[in-house]
C-alpha cells in the first residue's frame, strides 16, 4: 500500500506541476483584445472595452446556452465565431466578384473562385495587431461586412428566429446588439488571423472555413497518430498488467446474513433521507426540461404549437436542464457521502444531524436562487453586472450566477467539515480498512475545494482563461475526483458487506484512482485544443485524453465481479437493483465516456466535431449513464440500509432500470449519433458552419432523425417516473412486500 500510495502522490504532482504550466503558456499566448479595430483609411469600427462589454452582453442572454463560440455550448442556434466567419467571408467575396467580375461570388468560373479565396485568405490570416499601441488595422471592406452582419444578427436577436429558437427580444437595445457584434467579430478575428510568427491562427485553423483557408494543422494531424498509438499501446499494457498481477486470493465467504440488516440508522443518517427525496424530484424535473429542450430543435418557437418559449425559452429550459442535472447528481453523491460516513466509523459526532440540515437548507437555496436568477436574466430584467453575481454567467455546467456559485462553495466545504469530523474516529484506527477510509477523506477534500477552481474567473476575465478554469470544474472536480469518491465508496460498500476483504478494497481503490487521474488531470486539455490556445494544449492533451480510456476498456472485468458478488448468497439479493446500476455504471463507462468520447477527442476527429451532436451523444451517454446511474445506485444502496426490515417489491426498479439503460441507448443510436456522423460529414466535405446552419439541420432527413428522439426519450422518461413511484413508495409503502407475499 505504501507504494500505491507514493505513485499516487508522485502522479497527482507531476500532473497539476503539467496543467498549472500549460495555463501559464494559454495565458501568456492567448489571443489578444485589442484596444480598438481602425482601417487603414482612419476609421474606428470598434474602441476600447467594447469587446469585453460584448462578452458580458452575450453571457447575460444566456452565453453558451444560446449557440456556442469556438464549439463549446450548445447545438441548436449556430456557433457564432463560425457564423460571423462565414457571413464575413460570403460578404467580401461576394463584393470583389462584384466589383473586379460584375458578377455574384457563386456564378464565378473556378480559377476567378480560387483567385479571390486566395485574396481572402491573406486578408484575414495576415496579423495586423500592434501590441505597442493595442491595435488592429483592418481594410475598409471588413467594416462593409462588419455593418451587414449587424444588420443581421440584429434581426436575429431582436426579432427572433425560430430555426435556432432564440425568442424575440432576446436582446433588442442597439447598443448592446453592437457590443454583443463586436465580441463575435473578435472570437471571429481569432480564428482567422495566424499568430505571430505562425502559419496558423489562434484557434490552430479551427473552424473549417475553406473560403480563408481555414484547414487542420499539421501538429492537429500529427498528433492525432500518436494519440491512437499511445491508446493502444495504453491497453496492451494494462491488459498484459492485469493478466498478470490479478489476484488469486480467495475472496471471504459471504456471512449468512446480511452484515447492515440490523443496523440501526443514527439521526444524522436519518436526516438525510429528505436529501433522496429532493434527488428523485430534481430527476422528474430535469427530464420533462430534457423534452422540452429537445423538442426545440424541431419546434424552435413552442411545443407542438403552445407558444412556451414566451415563458420557457430554449436558452432558460437547457440551462435549467443541465443545471439541475448536476443539482441531483451531485445531491444524491454528497448525501450518500453523508450517509455512509457514520458506517465508516461506527459511531457519529455530537452535532452531525444539525449540520446536515443546515447543509440541506443551503443546498435549497441555491437550487432555488440560481434558477430564479437565471430566468431573469434570460428574460432581461437584470443588468449586465448584476447578471453575473445573481443571474447567469453564460458558461455551461457553471451557469449559476456568482453569488449562488460562492455559495455552493461554502455548502460543499461544510460538508467536508462534517465528512472528517465522521471520518476521524476510523482514521484513527488502524487496520487494513484505514487505507480505504485515507482515500475517501482524500477524494471527499478535493471534491469540495476543487469546484474553488470556478471562482478564479470575474465578470471580464478573457474567453480563453475562463475555458481553462471552468474545463477544471467540469472535467477535474466531475469527471475525476467524483470518479475517485465513487470508486471507494463503492468498494466500501461490498466491503462493509463483507463481500471483499478490506485490504483488497483499499488496494483496488487507490489503484484505480492513480491509474484514472494518471490521464485524466492532463487530459483536461482535450477540451481545449481550439479554445485560443497554443500548440503546446493541443499535444498534451491528445497524447493524455487517449491515456484515459485505457481504463475503461476493461471495465467489464469490474462489472463482472459486481454482478458475481451479487449472487454470492441469497440475501445479497436485497441490494440486487443497487448493484445492478452499478453495472450499468462499468457499460456506460465503457460506451458513453470511452467508446462516445474517444470518437472525439483526438483532434483531428474534434476539429470537425467540437459543437456537433457528436458531443450531447458523449455528455449523455457519460454525464447520466456514469454520474446519473451512479448516484441513483448510491441512493438506493442508502435508502436499503436506512429502512432493512422491510423487503422491497422489485417491478418498479426492474422497469426503471432496463428503461432507463434502454432508453439511452436508443436516444444515442437513433438519433444524436447519426445526426452528429451526418453533421460531421457535412463539416469535413463543405465547412463547419454549414454542419451546423438551418440549411443543413432544417433538411428533411435531420428533422427526421431528430425526430427520432421521441421513441428513446419517452422510455427513458418512463424509467425516470418509475423511480420516483418507487423513491415515494418507501414513504406511502406502496413499494414494499406485504407479509403474505414471496
């Protein structure tokens, strides 16, 4: 144990010493915002803080939950740096066809075509900037443009429009509207003019715009190889480890009852049943938005002809849709955390059922004031700074405005002070179990001072560098170190059932947290690769985002073990449905975040991909068949041990859980990932704004397909409903066998 612990620390270091220099590389590269865009004949098109102000406009509206910029956000309006770019590049094609051919861009023969996107090409990859004097200069014909697509996007946000279901009104002040232009001009200018000293741009050529040139690199070719080669080269290792250092020692055999059965629940363990109840609610909920949500994307401006978005606009139903995934998700995680702390040790603090109603109570509050603040913002009753401390930050996943962020900082370190004070009577003993306690003390810490990495951007902070925190929160704080405290607390869990001896528990955590972080905190980087970062983002993260599937290709080993041990002896049976959807954990592991997310990390696969329905088919696949499965079998495991004398009727679990898994599945295979494949074809054979444009998506065959929808969704809703019948049967009995019954 003291070697896994040593290689621990020694990756856990060496990884953040990486990430922390790769920052300082984005913040020392990062596109510059210039203090004003003057043509060469002396005009100002756009002055001092003029862009920032544009930033705070776009994220008061709703940010990346209205279209996306440099591919993150969402999938139904355009990406906006891709859209400017195009609409940009047509317009000043279309008037040098014009003037130099009397004639329209389209009707030109090949070699005049050529000759233009040639002149194009210079005109926007050549850089212009002055950092003396902060300075871009521009050719006059790029405020031609500049003004058209103003006059557009003014249409858009003023009027509405239904394609990318953004309501009329959305943003309406001329002022603003101009602003909000000149933040999508400058993401625009990024991804089309090359770096100093470079032949390629800020957003390394990203979007795919043919008509500037705008093609793959060939560090982003390059690097793609080796990133397949270090995944296989990955997977032979581990597989030949595993043959060869798995385990021969005899498991223990399973007590002829149930080691919990007679555990009686403490008051602290009691208080947080109300925690389940609030989970299984938030789930109902954040699947009727999930319909709602989806539906705008055939019916951009209602719901089959009720005008909803008067009310629940696009923007506030995905926003609320995502957020409160993450609410219930990470509720059911810390109160199964809360729960499990007083098994661990035996015993429980004076004082523990008050703090974890005091944390319940924080935790309503921000459920509570963030949505609020989020609709008013979307709606325009909030300024722009108010915004962003009460309303809406605009950045997916930590959408919730600055307040509400600070504190759910403050509720998650409270529940880290009521985790160790649990904690500390077992971590004074010693013991084999001692080691799995350390790590769940280890992965409860970083769990609640890791989500701090959401506060160390402010209102104006660069796109650039609030990519890079904000990716710590979603990939480091959700997908690593809730990954580590779920890995030991599940292995405590069969532990505590005296299905695994303790020291093969604590050895196979910490074993699989080291391997999991060993990719996964470099891995980060993935996510970044065309986000106004340099070169040095992209090779990391290619080379250490393959690493971390390595793991999950063997996953199904863990399954199987799981599925064994749940038939060791008959009253296992009682935590059959809970260990179930930790089976389904180890599937979706395998398919969603390593199947679905290799399909798009390399970056060759992620410059034509990033924004497609490529990455919902991934985030749903990983986010609800990891993260969501995973907390509902935690939540069942609770309420199991938390009501023992009573046996469980099983029908409503049985339907919920094929339905659920079912469910997915067909939402992913009949309709996210044939859209996102179609997308991606039409984003490698034309461009990536065509891939995502009302001309592609409004096709006959894509409303189809995302049509197709319905069938999956409507299971995967059924199995949602049927789990909460069950969660409020515990409290009606309804979800209980009578005395009679086998």
């Amino acid at each position: 144990m003291r070697r896994l612990w040593i290689t621990f620390t020694l990756i856990m270091v060496a990884s953040f010493l990486v990430l922390g220099w790769i920052g300082t590389r984005i913040y020392q590269e990062m596109p510059p915002i210039p203090e004003q865009f003057v043509t060469t004949d002396g005009q100002t098109l756009i002055g001092s803080g003029e862009i920032t102000a544009g930033q705070n406009v776009w994220q008061s509206m709703g940010g990346m939950e209205v279209g996306s910029i440099w591919g993150h956000g969402s999938y139904v309006a355009p990406d906006w740096t891709a859209d400017w770019l195009h609409r940009e590049a047509v317009f000043i094609l279309d008037q040098w066809a014009k003037s130099d051919h009397d004639s329209e861009f389209e009707k030109l023969d090949n070699e005049q075509q050529a000759q233009l996107v040639a002149r194009l090409t210079k005109l926007f990859h050549t850089n212009t900037y002055d950092s003396a004097t902060g300075t871009v200069t521009i050719d006059p014909i790029r405020v031609e443009a500049f003004n058209s697509n103003l006059a557009h996007y003014t249409e858009v946000f003023s009027t509405g429009n239904s394609d990318y279901a953004i309501p009329a009104g959305a943003v309406s002040d001329p002022d603003r509207l101009r602003k909000l232009s000149a933040f999508f001009f400058w993401s625009a200018w990024a991804a089309g003019t090359d770096r100093p000293n470079d032949i390629s741009t800020y957003t390394n050529n990203w979007p795919h715009e043919p008509l500037i040139g705008n093609r793959p690199t060939g560090d982003t070719i390059v690097w793609t190889g080796v990133s397949i080669i270090m995944l296989l080269a990955g997977i032979s290792a581990m597989a030949w480890w595993y043959a060869s250092k798995r385990s021969e020692e005899e498991e223990p055999i399973p007590p002829e009852s149930d080691p919990l059965a007679l555990w009686e629940a403490t008051p602290s363990q009691r208080a947080t049943i109300k925690y389940f109840w609030v989970v299984s609610a938030l789930i109902l909920v954040q699947m009727l938005l999930g319909v709602v949500t989806a539906h705008y994307g055939v019916e951009g401006d209602g719901f089959y002809g009720f005008p909803l978005s008067d009310w629940l606009p696009y923007s506030v139903s995905r926003t609320w849709h995502v957020q409160m995934g993450l609410f219930w998700i990470a509720t059911a995680w810390l109160a199964a955390g809360l729960f499990i702390g007083p098994l661990v040790s035996g015993e429980e603090p004076k004082g523990q059922r008050l703090g974890v109603n005091v944390l319940f109570g924080a935790l309503l509050l921000v459920v509570v004031g963030s949505l609020t603040g989020e609709w008013l913002s979307i709606h325009n009753k909030l300024s722009d700074t108010v915004s962003f401390y009460l309303g809406h930050q605009g950045y997916e996943y930590v959408d919730l405005g600055r307040v509400w962020q600070i504190a759910l900082m403050v509720g998650l370190l409270l529940w880290l002070v009521l985790m160790i004070r649990v904690l500390l009577p077992a971590l004074r003993k010693t013991g084999e179990a001692k080691q799995l306690v350390a790590l769940l003390a280890v992965a409860t810490g970083a769990i609640a001072l890791f989500y701090g990495a959401g506060l160390t951007w402010g209102q104006h902070t660069h796109l650039s560098m609030v990519e890079y925190w904000r990716w710590w929160v979603v990939h480091l704080w959700v997908e690593g170190f809730f990954e580590v405290f779920a890995t030991t607390v599940i292995a405590f869990i069969f532990m505590r059932l005296n299905l695994i001896r303790p020291g093969v528990a604590a050895a196979a955590a910490l074993l699989s947290a080291t391997i999991f972080l060993s990719g996964g905190i470099i891995g980060t980087c993935h996510h970044l690769y065309f986000s106004g970062t340099p070169t040095v983002a992209l090779v990391w993260g290619s080379v250490f985002s393959a690493l971390e599937v390595v793991p999950l290709v063997l996953v199904g080993f863990d399954a199987t073990e799981d599925l064994r041990r749940s038939r060791k002896s008959p009253w296992v049976q009682r935590y059959k449905w809970p260990i179930y959807f930790f089976v389904s954990v180890a599937f979706w592991n395998m398919v969603g975040a390593g199947l679905f997310g290799f399909m798009i990390n390399p970056p060759i696969a992620l410059y034509y991909m990033q924004g497609l329905n490529t990455t919902p088919l991934h985030g749903h696949s990983a986010l609800f068949g990891v993260y969501g499965m995973l907390g509902i079998g935690l939540m069942l495991i609770c309420l199991r041990v938390l009501i023992p004398g009573k046996e469980w009727k099983d029908g409503l679990l049985r339907f919920s859980f094929w339905s659920l898994n079912g469910g997915l599945m067909a939402m992913c295979l009949l309709s996210l990932l044939p859209v996102g494949l179609l997308q991606t074809n039409a984003s490698v054979q034309h461009s990536y704004w065509y891939a995502r444009s009302p001309e592609f998506m409004q096709t006959d065959l894509m409303q189809t397909l995302r049509w197709m929808r319905v069938p999956g969704d409507t299971v995967f809703f059924l199995g949602a409903v049927a789990l909460v019948l069950f969660v409020a049967g515990l409290k009606t009995g309804h979800s209980f066998k009578k005395a009679n019954e086998s």
